[in-house]
C-alpha cells in the first residue's frame, strides 16, 4: 500500500491528535477574519485574565515516552483495603422505610411514575 506523506502523518499518533497543521491554521484563521492566532486572542480573551507568565511546560514526548512516564507515576500509588460496606449488620427494616423508601424508586432515579 502506498500512502503519501499526508496520509502517513495522520494515521501516526501525533497526526491524530496533535491539531491543524501551519496550512490548516492559516486556512481556519483567514475564514475567522485575523491573521494571526495572537491576533484571535487579543479579539476573545480579555487581558485582564490573562496570565502574563510563561508556562512551564516540559517538551513532548512520544506515545512510548508519555505511557513510560505514566507507568512510572502509577507505580506511586498505594493500594489500601476498602472498608466499604463493613458497617452493614442484620437488621430488620420496618415494612413501612422499606416499601416506602428503599423500594421507591422516585427516591433513587430521575424518573417520575407517569414518564415511559
């Protein structure tokens, strides 16, 4: 199969994921009316909540160094036993919370009894 450069990008991970490419972005900014992407800016986030700061955003990494990260950061966390549920004894339910409460399901979904 041959596929030409376009095709090849898009199928990769970044392709798929990363955004419009320089033609794409100017093509989307002549149709919006500005010529830049910090001119689109200036026209939609006031400058009052902007952040003036540079981000510190590290490089990209590749989909085998982002899922390697992210394995390593996963290994951190601690696995602790659930008390969940422990607290429920034998008890009798009085007919009248149980039919009226528990077994009501106005009380527990969104539905009202005359909807389909």
């Amino acid at each position: 199969m041959n596929m030409n450069l376009f095709e090849q990008q898009a199928n990769e991970f970044a392709g798929r994921h990363i955004g419009p490419n320089e033609k794409e972005t100017a093509a989307m900014l002549k149709t919006i009316g500005v010529r830049t992407l910090d001119e689109l800016i200036d026209k939609t986030i006031p400058a009052t909540i902007r952040n003036p700061k540079k981000l510190n955003v590290p490089g990209p990494l590749s989909e085998f160094q982002f899922l390697t990260s992210l394995r390593q950061i996963a290994a951190q966390n601690k696995v602790f036993k659930s008390y969940i549920g422990q607290g429920y004894y034998d008890i009798i339910v009085p007919s009248v919370i149980l039919r009226n409460i528990f077994e009501n399901p106005g009380w527990y979904t969104q539905y009202t009894p005359y909807q389909a």
